[in-house]
C-alpha cells in the first residue's frame, strides 16, 4: 500500500475497549495492536457509557485488569447522549483519519453510531470500514431493522466473519463486503500443561473434562449441553464426563439451576460462574480436553478461534456459521442442535482421542491471521 501523508497512516477504531471487559474490547485491542505493529497512527474511541444497566445483564461492564500498554484509547462515547454522539462525530471529522474501523454487534447501537458516522465523514477524506459481528442479532427487539438502516448508511464497505452474517447485510446495504475467518485470539497467553492448568483451577487431573466457555446466553444453548449431560450419565456411566462452565450468567442463573437439580447431574458439573478475567483464559482452555459449543443460534463465534489458539479439538453445532469454521472430522465433530446428537458427538471425540485432532488443527489455523483482516480493511478502504 501506498501513503501519500502521515494522516494516510491514521486509523481510528470505534467500538469497546478497556475498561470496559468482553469479547469485542479483547478483539478491538488486538486490531489496534496489528495496526500499530504496521505502522498505522492508531487509536481507540470506546463509551464511557456503553449500556445503560437495565440493558447490562452482567455484574459489571468493566474490567479489573490493566490498560493494555502503548495504546491510546480515548473513553468518551456514551451510547444515549444525543449531544455527545454530535461531540464526537466533530471530533472525528476534525481528526481527519484515512480509516475509521466501526464494530456493530447490536441495534441499539446504531442511533449512537450512525450519528457520529455521518458527521465524521463531512471531512471528505475518512473511510468508514465496519466489522459485522451481527446484523440481524439473536434477541430480536422492536426498532431493530430501522437502527440498523440508520447505521449502514453512512458505511463505505464491510467486513463479516459468518456467511450468515453476510446475507443477512445483503438485506440492508449493497455496499462492498468481504468475508473472512475470526483472527486468533492470541493474546491471552501460551497453552499450558493439562496438569498444570487443573492444578491451578483444583481440577481433578485424571478426569474426563469438556468445556462451556464463555457468557451464559439462551442462544448457546447449555440448557441443551445440560440434557446431554444426563444422557451422557444414563448411557455412557463408564466415561464419567465432567463438564466445565466457565463464564457469567447473562440469563437467569436459576433456570439453569432448577434444571440441574431436576436432572440430577450436579455431580458431573463444574460451576465457575463469575466472569474469567484475561489472565485466567488460559487456564480454562488447557485444562480441557474439548471445548464444547452447542449453540441454538448463531452467526460466528469468539470462543472457535481461542479454541484454535490453544490447539483444543471442539464441538459445535448445525447452526450459522460454526461449520464453516470447524470442519468436521479435523479440528472437531458437527452435532446436530440437540442433547442426543450433542451427546453421541461428545462420545465421538473421546473414541477419536485429543491427538487425531491436533496435527488438523495446526495447519487449519495458518489462515487466521490478523495481518490478512488488516491488509483487507485498507484495500477495502482504497476502492
């Protein structure tokens, strides 16, 4: 690529970052990373508000861990302030940057994003390139199609990680679009030894452990893994499966703990149900032998590539784009989006054993690079 100034060489990306925690501050953190590595001017606008607490179904929105280092990320946007998304939209045409990099995951933030949007592009010279994490969102609300109008309109081009994803913004915008593969999650660290990660964890080092990682959501699906988990106790008691949940409740804890009790599985559940902090990512993943993903619904999903950083075999259902990123019978097992399937597929995988997978996943995830997404975000933003 060719920079003719050094405002040629500014990104700007929009979306959360720390303080605030979760999947998209961990990604958006990692890109500026990329983009400061090859010699991009880069930067972070994230909310100061992000949700308003009705909408936050967690404990907190903000991470315990310390500002990632060598980063400027400026904490300024607050998602229902009319006033301060025209603050900022001024501020980011003033900037002047060749790029704005926009996360859109959610409706609700398509008032806020597309104002600022519009006005950062009265420079005549910023690009707005936006990742799609979703489109059409898994918990439907009313308004959602007109917010998400709202906010594609002032887009230039887009990325999708989910060929779901991708027909769904064939519905809203023409623009151009590229699909790629989910970069690997790199920065949560090196694998450990299975023996040390349950050591720290106080896991059993002899026992048969899968794993449910992540936000308890209804769209993933764990009151299924649940009723997989009784099948599993009924028909295979010789395996003695154990499964490990880590990660916070976004749903109601208690429906999920009147459904153990009535199936009467306690003894084969792991509960860590507070929010895993970055540091202790690594732990949870190589302490496992599968990660399992027997989502409802889905578009793509962050906990695939952290399972290819870690070289752990997975699980996922029949549903959005999940296949496409873990091909059957070489980096995991395809169930079907039910406890019997889920559960003869968890039996599978120990038949086949951790090492039939591993030599798989070493070479699939050769293409998740985060090189490719950011050379693909400045071509995209050249057309």
């Amino acid at each position: 690529m060719q920079f003719n100034s050094s405002s040629d060489k500014k990104v700007i990306i929009i979306g959360p970052a720390h303080p605030l925690r979760g999947g998209l501050a961990s990604f958006n953190e990692r890109l500026a990373k990329q983009f400061l590595q090859q010699g991009f001017d880069t930067c972070i606008y994230t909310f100061s508000l992000q949700y308003p607490n009705f909408l936050f179904p967690g404990t907190t929105q903000y991470s315990t861990e310390s500002a990632p280092k060598n980063m400027a990320i400026k904490v300024c946007i607050n998602s229902i302030n009319p006033f301060n998304w025209i603050k900022i939209g001024w501020q980011l045409k003033n900037e002047q940057a060749a790029i704005i990099v926009v996360r859109y995951w959610l409706p609700f933030m398509g008032a806020c994003l597309g104002t600022i949007l519009r006005i950062a592009k009265r420079n005549k010279k910023t690009k707005i390139i936006c990742i799609a994490d979703n489109i059409i969102p898994h918990e439907k609300r009313l308004g959602d199609n007109q917010l998400t109008k709202y906010f594609v309109k002032p887009v230039d081009a887009f990325v999708t990680m989910s060929k779901k994803v991708m027909c769904d913004l064939k519905t809203f915008s023409s623009k151009p679009a590229l699909q790629m593969v989910h970069p690997l999650y790199d920065n949560f660290g090196e694998a450990l030894n299975k023996s040390e990660a349950r050591a720290f964890l106080n896991l059993n080092k002899d026992d048969k452990i899968i794993l449910f990682f992540g936000f308890i959501r209804k769209y993933k699906g764990l009151d299924i893994l649940l009723n997989a988990m009784k099948i599993l106790q009924q028909q295979h008691t010789n395996l003695n499966i154990k499964l490990l949940v880590a990660g916070e409740f976004y749903d109601d804890k208690k429906l999920y703990e009147e459904q153990i009790a009535q199936l009467n599985i306690s003894s084969q559940l792991i509960l860590k149900t507070d929010f895993i902090p970055d540091t202790e990512v690594r732990y949870f993943l190589s302490a496992a032998d599968f990660v399992i993903q027997p989502y409802k619904n889905a578009t793509q999903s962050g906990v695939t590539p952290l399972a290819y950083h870690f070289n752990k075999p997975m699980l996922v259902t029949n549903v959005g784009g999940l296949p496409d990123m873990v091909p059957d019978k070489k980096v995991g097992l395809v169930a079907e989006p039910n406890a019997n399937s889920i559960a003869e597929k968890i039996v599978e995988l120990y038949e086949l054993g951790e090492n039939f997978f591993i030599p798989h996943l070493v070479e699939e995830k050769k293409k998740y690079s985060w090189q490719t997404l950011c050379d693909t975000i400045v071509t995209l933003s050249k057309n």
